[in-house]
C-alpha cells in the first residue's frame, strides 16, 4: 500500500496542534481586541455623559423655537455640530434604542477621528446629536463654561443637587469652598478673572479644569472638573488572567486531540494482547475511515487469517493424527501375527524392536492430539470445567506412574503441608507428568517435587541433578519440538511436545511455567506458578 504524509497519525495530530495553536492565537488576538474596544467604548461613554447631560437638560428647559438658535450659537462656541434629531428618524436597532432609553449615550465612530454622540431627550421623542471632529482646548474650555452658565442658573445652595444631576462615573465633578491647590499665582489670578484653567497633570497623565462660579455662598464658588485621565491599556493583571484562560483552553484541546488517538491506540494494544493471550475471535470497533480506521481493519483481517489458519492447522493435525492410528493399528496386527507364526529368535527380537516402533509412534500420536485440542480448549477457556485439587496426592500418583519406568531414578515428593489449587484436575496432572517424566531423561539419580503455598498462588517445583538448561536455550525448550543437541536419539527420549504442552496447560490456567538452574540438586528446575481462585463452595 503506497503511504503519503497525509496518512500519518502522528503527522495528523501535528497538524491539529499547529491548527489548535493558531486557533488560541487568533482568540487571543480577537480577545484582547474585543476586550480593548470595549474599554474605550466605556472610556468615551464616560468622558461625553456628563457634558451631554448639561447640553441634553438645557435644551429640555428652553422653549421648543428657541431651542435651534441656542443650539447653533453654543455649537460655535464649543466647536462641535449641535441639532435635534427625530427618533423616528433614525434606524437604530434594538441594543442602541435600549441604550437610549436606558439615559445612555451612543458613541459612534465618524471617520478616522470623529465621533457622533447621541443622547435621548427627556421626552423621549428627540435626540439631541453631537458630531467632534476632535478634542481640542477651545472645546474643554467651552464645554466647562457650559456647566459653569448652567450651575449658575441656580442659587448657591442649590447648586450641589443640579451638579449631581450630571455627574456621572467617569469624571468626577465637584464643588468647593477654596481655590483648587498646586496653582500658581498667575493661574489663581486668570480664576479670580473668570477664566478657565486646565491643569496637566503629567505624572498621572491626566488633566483638570477649574472654574470660579459668580454668587456670594463661598460652599459652591468652585468648579473642578477632573482629574480627566487618558485611556489606560489593559492591565497587567487582566492580561495575566486572559493568557490563563487562553492556555487552559489550549491545553483542553491538545488533551481532547491526543486522548482521542491514544484511546484508539489503546484499543488496538488491548486487542492484539488478547490475540497474543489465545482470544483470536477479538476484534477490533472500525469508527472511522482515517488511517487508524484503515490499521484497526487491516488488524481484523489479520487476527481473521491467523485464526483460520490456526483452525485449519489444528484441523488437519487432528485428521492426520487419527488417519495415521488405524495403518499403525494394521502393523501391530500384522506384527502379532508374524509373532504367533514363528519362533525363531532372531526374528522375535526384530519383532519386539518394531513393536517398540509402534509403541513410540502410538504416544507420538497421543502427544500431537493432546497439543492440538489444548490450543484449541485455550481460546474457549470457559467451556472447561475446574475443581479443587489436592496437588501432594496428584504428585504422589504421578510418582506412582513414572517410577516403574525409571527405576534407576529415585524420584521424590519434599514434605510439607496440603497445598491445594482450583485447577483442571486431568490437564494440571498431565502438565506435572511431563515435567517429572522430562527430568527423569535428563537425571542421572534424583528427581525432586517441591509444593509451596503463598498468599496469591500455588507453586509446584520439579528439580533434577542432570545437566541443566543453558540459560541462551531456556526461552527455546518450551516450543514444539524443540531439541537442546537436536538429536532424536531413543537415550534422550521423547518427542518435543511434552514442554509445549506443559506450557499450553498453564496458559489456560491463567499461569505460567518457567526453568533456572537448581540451586539443591545442580540440574535444571521447571516451576508451575498457578494464581489462586475463589475456592469456596456454592
């Protein structure tokens, strides 16, 4: 199958993270953009509301004819454009209706540096609309002339409560009872002239205006407007929490990408180990088509050709295993016959060593069936039935059986308490058979059987004073007619089978078999290690 880059996993999860990156990043950028645009809009709303109060409720107080002409001379004054607007004349929509019914002020962009402000008159009919080209002196000093006129329309004492229906938020407004401090002399002189002084404020980059107020109650004769501070960027802080919640963001969609492949990773793992574990009707859930989709279907159509062929494998041992019982059954019979017809001894002694032929060739085929049905009761488990089994009266039948026939071996069962193990009581003896028979061949006087109970498992040592197991060859002893000299000499005996099985038994189990050098007897030591069950009776 030809491959390209886009069929690589990790190539794809890459991209995502380099997507997944430029994703944070344009939502940070757009952000941070929302969250300043919408601090300036707040910051002009301030600076406006209060001076489009004034201008709003002086022109509610005038009389509707007059009201044009009073408009158009403060519009020179201020330098600003001034007109009364009909609401119906406007195409507002619903945020900036609500707004203006809310008494707030709509500060809209008006080329590169205006701005149109619009406020909503108390009868809620008329708006009345400000267009500034810019910010300049000659506007600050009108705009508080203005309130200044306006805060003079009214007695002294009055004049705290019609300032306070002004104020607002951004700017604070105040009146006082003595001349604003850090003045000069020559700036306390342009106040007591009734001049308008605006004061920079450098270190705070801010300004202020101050205005002395005609009347004889010293309480309200000075008007400060300010500190107007500059529009500030956003804070440390506020960044510091944004850049949180940005890499919080990212690291939920790195972790969302990365786990969605590392769990259909995860599945593939899980599925081969059950494969490996003998489970070949597993099968792995295809979701999708992408290139883990392709692998998860190439891996069924794996585990799918490696079971029939193990099926047919199995099939065709168990067919010629059978086939071949009933030609040896003839020559057995034939050689019964020859026997009873003859009495020479020459050919009596060729007959007994084709009848050990025979023999030989009869447990060979006994051996290859009992692999062959192991491996397939290994992948039905559960078919198999299991009972509590006594392993010291098991080892002691198994010595029974196997001392006859090796009777220059003394073959020995170590004392020590019942140990006893929920197993497949056939199976587990026949596993036990095979290493003691093993031993036997390769002993030269002694066999051990060792029983040993822990908390978690049973274990079942079986040790010989032969010549061990070279430590390079022990993972190869337990495969299917596997020979250390690769003889098949009648003096080593068996066939190659009798470890595999062993292994096989175990497997199904749930265990293991393993084999290391005996530390008592010098020779090879093969251990069965069986995991303890519930052996409590329903």
């Amino acid at each position: 199958m030809r491959r390209t880059l886009a069929d690589s996993t990790f190539l794809r999860v890459y991209v995502l993270l380099a997507l997944a990156l430029l994703l944070t990043f344009g939502l940070a950028l757009l952000g941070l953009a929302m969250v300043d645009q919408v601090r300036r809009e707040h910051y002009r709303e301030q600076l406006v509301e209060p001076p489009m109060r004034v201008l709003t409720a002086w022109v509610d107080s005038l009389p509707e004819p007059g009201r044009e002409a009073w408009l158009a001379s403060r519009a020179e004054q201020l330098d600003m454009t001034l007109r009364l607007v009909s609401v119906d004349d406007l195409s507002l929509n619903y945020f900036s209706r609500s707004r203006l019914e809310r008494g707030r002020v709509l500060v809209m962009p008006r080329g590169e540096h205006g701005w149109r402000l619009q406020r909503l008159l108390p009868g809620g009919e008329q708006l009345l609309e400000v267009d500034v080209a810019s910010l300049s002196e000659q506007q600050l000093r009108g705009l508080t002339e203005l309130l200044a006129e306006w805060l003079a329309q009214v007695s002294g004492d009055d004049r705290q409560a019609q300032l306070d229906r002004v104020a607002g938020d951004g700017i604070p407004l105040q009146l006082s009872d003595s001349p604003p401090e850090g003045l000069d002399t020559r700036q306390l002189a342009r106040l007591a002239e009734g001049e308008v002084v605006i004061r920079l404020l450098p270190g705070r980059w801010s300004m202020a205006m101050y205005r002395l107020l005609p009347g004889s109650n010293p309480q309200t004769r000075w008007l400060a407007i300010g500190p107007v501070k500059a529009f500030e960027p956003m804070p440390v802080s506020l960044q510091l929490l944004l850049l949180v919640l940005l890499l919080g963001v990212l690291a939920a969609i790195i972790y969302l990408i990365v786990r969605g492949v590392e769990a259909r990773m995860a599945r593939l793992e899980l599925a081969a180990t059950r494969i490996a574990s003998g489970r070949l009707d597993t099968r792995v859930k295809v979701e999708s088509g992408d290139f883990l989709g392709r692998l998860g279907m190439a891996f069924n159509g794996m585990a799918t050709q490696v079971q029939s062929l193990l099926r047919a494998q199995q099939d065709m041992i168990r067919a010629v295993s059978h086939e071949l019982r009933t030609p040896v059954a003839r020559i057995r019979f034939a050689v019964q016959m020859v026997e009873d017809m003859t009495d020479d001894p020459a050919i009596c002694r060729q007959l007994e060593g084709v009848d050990g032929d025979i023999t030989e060739l009869d447990d060979l085929i006994d051996e290859i069936l009992t692999y062959a049905r192991l491996g397939s009761e290994t992948a039905n488990s559960a078919e198999l039935e299991t009972s509590l089994v006594d392993c010291r009266a098991m080892a002691e039948r198994v010595i029974e059986a196997l001392q006859p026939l090796h009777r220059e071996i003394r073959i020995e069962l170590d004392e020590g308490p019942e140990v006893e193990v929920q197993a497949e009581p056939r199976y587990l003896q026949r596993a036990l058979q095979n290493l003691v028979a093993n031993a036997s061949r390769h002993a030269r006087t002694r066999v051990m059987i060792r029983l040993r109970s822990e908390p978690r498992l049973v274990r079942l040592d079986v040790e010989d004073d032969g010549p061990g197991v070279p430590a390079a060859a022990r993972s190869e002893v337990f495969k299917p007619f596997a020979r250390l000299d690769d003889s098949r000499t009648r003096r080593s005996g068996g066939y190659g089978l009798g470890l595999s099985i062993v292994q096989k038994v175990m497997a199904w189990h749930g265990g293991s078999v393993m084999v290391d050098a005996s530390a008592s007897l010098g020779g090879a030591r093969f251990t069965l290690l069986l995991p303890r069950r519930n052996t409590t009776p329903a």
